[in-house]
C-alpha cells in the first residue's frame, strides 16, 4: 500500500495517495498490536508453566 501510495502521489493524485497511506497505516498498527498481544499472552503462558 506505501509503494502504491507513493505511485499515487507522483501521479497528482494527492487524494488518492492519503487515503491508501492511511489504509496502510491502520494495517501496520493493527499488525503491531496483535504481535504485541501475542507477545504479552506468551509471557504470562510461560511464566505460568515455569
């Protein structure tokens, strides 16, 4: 989504462009925070099983 954002921008499509860097954005955090949450949920299995 950033490259085609970026092909977007180039383009004169500035709209366009905002619009799927946002979308990628919102992908990226989603990402982030379900890693994150894995990564808590691991933590506490661990300590659990110690």
């Amino acid at each position: 989504c950033f490259y085609l954002a970026r092909s977007y921008s180039l383009a004169g499509k500035r709209t366009e462009a905002y619009a799927l860097y946002c979308r990628a954005r919102s992908h990226a955090e989603n990402a982030l925070k379900d890693f994150q949450r894995m990564a808590n949920s691991d933590q506490v299995c661990l300590y659990l099983s110690k």
